[in-house]
C-alpha cells in the first residue's frame, strides 16, 4: 500500500511526547512490512536537520477571493529509508516551540494546523504520491479526512484514498473559533453541526471522527473508555456512533532506542541474566541526582507534567512516602504550579527525593535504568509507553488501572505467577500510597520475588511487528479490501 503518515511530531526530528516515538516506530515498521509510507509534518525550525533537506516543491494554498493565498515550502528529508517532506510557513512554524510557550498555547493552533493539513495534501499531489491510505494521528491532522471528502473530494488522485485516524490522547481535540478556519471555507462553512463546538468553536478531533473512515485508540481498553461517558473526554457519543469502525491496537515498544544491552545513553549496560550494569545505572543515577549512593529502593518517574499523569494523586502522598527509606527521582516539565509544588518537596526532603525540571532523552533513559519502580498513576493513558520501557530495563512498574496501562502491566497481587508490577484500581492518592508500599516491602522483605517479577517485566516484549499486522488489517478494512 502506498501510506502518508502525517503527524505534527516524529522522534529523532522534533518531540514533546509519546506520538513523536509512534510517529518514528510505525511509519519504519510498515515500511518493513513492505509499503511505500511516506511522513509528512509541519517544518518547524526546531528540527535541526532542516538546513541539510532540499526544497522539492512549493505553492500556495488558495482560498476565498477576499483572502491572500497562503505560501509554502515542502523540504524533503529522509527517516532512514522512509521520505520526510516539511511543510514550511515562516509565519506558521519558524516559533521557539511547537505548539506552545510557557505552558500558553499559541492563540492561532487552529490555523497553523488547519494550514497544515491543508498543504499536506495539496502537496502529496504536487509529489505525484498517491496514497491507498491517509493516517492522520490526533487533533493536529484531524481536518485531514474531511478535506479529503471536501476540498479534495472531487479530484482525481485521491479517488481512491482512504483515511483513517489514531487517538493518541483525546482530551486534545484542538478546539478553535470557526474564523480561524478562514483558508477553509469548505470546513468553517461546512453545514455540519456535528463538528462545532457551540454556534462560535470547531472542534478538530470531532472533524475526524466523523469522517475517518476508520479509527483506531492506541489500546484496546482506551477504545472501550472512549466510547464511555467516564472516558471519552466529553465525545463518548460522537466514538459511540462509530462504534463498529473504532478498534484499538497497543502500541509497541521502541527496543532499537529502549533496550538496556544497547542504550548507549546509558552508564552501563545489561540484560535480563546480568544485572550488575543495572547497579551501576543505579549509583550514577543516585551521583548524578546528588542522593546518597546506597541500596536504598529508587522510584523513578519522567513525563509531561500535567493532570493526565497522576501527580495530583503523588503530590498529596509524596511526603507521606518520603518518611520510608526510599529515594524518589521525577524528571518532568510542563505546568509550573506542579513543578513549584514538587520543588517545595525536594527542598523538604533533599536527602530523598529530587526534581529534575528538564525535558531529557538521557535523563530518561538514566531514570528508566537506575530506578527499581517507575511510577506511572496516571489519571489517564491512552497507551503509555514508559511502562514498557520500564519492563524493558527491569524498573517494575507501578500504574493505575486505566488504559494501555491496564493492557501491558500485570499487577502482583491479582496474578502473582506472571506477575510485571503493581497496578492500582482507584483514582485517589491514599490508593497509590498503598500500592507504593507494598512495592516497597516486597523490595525490603522478598528479593528473590523481587528478582522473579523483575525477570518476566524483562522477558515481556511489545512488538511493532504485531501491532502492524493490526494497523494493516485496519486499512485494508478502511479500502473495502475485506
Ligand atoms: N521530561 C521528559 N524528559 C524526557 N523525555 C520525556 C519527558 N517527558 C516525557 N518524555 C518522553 O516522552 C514519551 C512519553 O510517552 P507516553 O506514551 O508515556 O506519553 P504521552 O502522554 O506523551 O503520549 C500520548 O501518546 C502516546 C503514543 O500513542 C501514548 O502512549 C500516551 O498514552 C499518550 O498520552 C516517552 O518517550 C518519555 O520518555
């Protein structure tokens, strides 16, 4: 199949968060599968390797008489043997971030992908690439479908294009005052009450549920959770109404950046039969985050900070946990409130707990192979993909019942033989206490058991190449092919 990936991040390029690792693993794994995938994504000047890319083509989008066309570049560059075409727009993308600063979104989001997704097509065509299937991935590349069924509706070269779309986190659905949408009239005049949010708001994500041909979460549980009024972010009904063109396929892990007997990002490496580097990551970690060097069980922890990963449960509970012999390690960025608050934590308990305010891939891995727990309480999570990583380097994980986590971690007390981790049901912060706990004790009290959960969280393996098998079953179902 011929498949345009279009996404507004892809690790090794430009990344904030977990869709920059998919939009890098799965475009490669498809390729080895065998079809043509081509990537395209916004030309940020963020992306270092912008300079080395030649411009292949341009044009302008059109739009009403009373409007200007809008310019763009298309740069090419290349994700190993995988095409990588920017869409650039000094105005829309030469910004010192993607999507936001000072945890403020950009007023005109909406525009700047509108834009973008517009382009993006217009300029597939100008490539001459013709693809079988569009896979757009969340509110960014959302208007992505209906202009294929709109603007791009009647023209022949995407006769036969179908698209679908992946809910990496759908409490981001890009909701925007219609005026934004001025280059798009097709969509801010369109007659369909469905995709606004109220008389004045679009609402990109609906846009692309409605007219996705298929649609898939990053989870199976996700999928179910969506389409429920818990979990679904308010458009359970809009997921409802599609609910026999909605799947959900875990994602895989990473193990060519996340595997401990290759990272090179690492101090020392190991594997599931040797664990003296994983010692070793553990005294830097403890050097590094100036705690004392001792066997002191670590609890690691690296994410965005926002609601969506549990600190407002861990910060409640934090200093009840400090009073144990333990050591704490966070490594995050995001909302300032949280980062003040955990701060005011660390300065308490300097001895114990430490917060790096960072966003660092080697902090990461650091944090992945020198903690024993990886804490994980999310509120919500789609997929998640540090708790593979943490079964990867034997950091067994601590996560709440929800999502891709309820998929992929198998708690100790509900089945202790294959036990992975420990997995918690309720959203509330003296939960997570508990659970925090009986990791701890088992630590103290078993570490043969310890050692027993450690060996199969290491030997459990999240594949791309199954996950890609599902991903082809969904576009040849999207194709009418079965
Ligand atoms: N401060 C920091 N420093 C360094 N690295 C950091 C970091 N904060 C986060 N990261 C990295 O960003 C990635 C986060 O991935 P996740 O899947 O856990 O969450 P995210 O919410 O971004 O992704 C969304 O999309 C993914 C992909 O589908 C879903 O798995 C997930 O549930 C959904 O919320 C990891 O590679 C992590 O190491």
């Amino acid at each position: 199949m011929n498949i345009l990936f279009i996404a507004s991040e892809v690790e090794s390029f430009v990344k904030t968060g977990g869709l920059a690792d998919v939009a890098k693993a799965l475009p490669l794994e498809l390729k080895r599968a065998g079809h043509d995938v081509r990537i395209i994504i916004p030309g940020y000047s963020a992306i270092a390797q912008r300079e080395h890319g030649p411009i292949v083509t341009g044009g302008t989008l059109s739009t009403e008489p009373q409007y200007v066309d809008v310019p763009y570049e298309i740069r090419q560059l290349h994700l190993a043997d995988i095409p990588l075409y920017l869409v650039e727009n000094k105005h829309y993308f030469e910004r010192p971030s993607l999507y936001g600063e000072n945890n403020n979104a950009y007023a005109d989001n909406g525009e700047r992908f509108a834009f973008f997704s517009a382009a993006a097509l217009q300029a597939t065509e100008q490539l001459g690439f013709r693809p079988d299937i569009v896979h757009c991935n969340d509110w960014h590349t959302a208007l992505v479908p209906m202009l294929l069924k709109t603007r791009f509706g009647q023209n022949s070269f995407f006769a036969q294009t179908k698209s679908v779309i992946t809910i990496h986190n759908g409490a981001f659905q890009g909701i925007c005052e219609r005026g934004q949408l001025w280059a798009l009239p097709e969509i801010r005049n369109a007659a369909n009450d469905a995709i606004y949010q109220g008389p004045y708001y679009v609402n990109f994500l609906k846009c692309g549920v409605l007219y996705a041909d298929k649609i898939n979460a990053v989870s199976p549980t996700y999928a179910r959770e969506l389409m429920s009024y818990l979990g679904g972010h308010g458009m359970a009904k809009h997921f409802q109404d599609r609910s026999a063109d909605i799947c959900g396929i875990i994602n895989g892990c990473d193990y060519n950046d996340w595997d401990p007997s290759t990272d090179h990002l690492i101090p020392a490496r190991y594997h599931v039969d040797d664990l003296q580097g994983k010692a070793e990551c553990k005294r830097q970690l403890q050097q590094r985050a100036n705690l004392p060097v001792c066997d002191l069980p670590v609890f690691g922890m690296v994410c965005r900070l926002t609601e969506q990963k549990g600190l407002h449960y861990l910060l409640p509970i934090l200093a009840k946990f400090l009073v144990h012999n333990v050591q704490v390690v966070v490594v995050g960025s995001g909302d300032p409130v949280l980062a003040q608050r955990l701060e005011a934590i660390a300065q308490q308990f300097p001895q114990k707990f430490v917060f790096f305010n960072a966003h660092s891939n080697e902090l990461a891995h650091l944090v992945e192979a020198g903690s024993d727990f990886f804490m994980m309480p999310s509120q919500f999570e789609p997929c998640g993909l540090n708790q593979m990583y943490s079964l990867a380097y034997g950091t067994l994980p601590i996560v709440r019942a929800v999502g891709g986590l309820k998929d992929t971690v198998t708690d100790y007390d509900q089945n202790p033989a294959q036990a992975t981790g420990f997995v918690f049901e309720e959203p509330e912060p003296h939960d997570l206490l508990n659970i925090l706990r009986r990791a701890l004790l088992l630590y103290v009290q078993d570490p043969h058991e310890f050692r027993r959960i450690q060996r199969n969280a290491m030997l459990t393996r999240y594949l791309w190449s199954d996950s890609v098998h599902e991903y082809e079953d969904m576009y040849r179902k999207a194709l009418g092919w079965q």
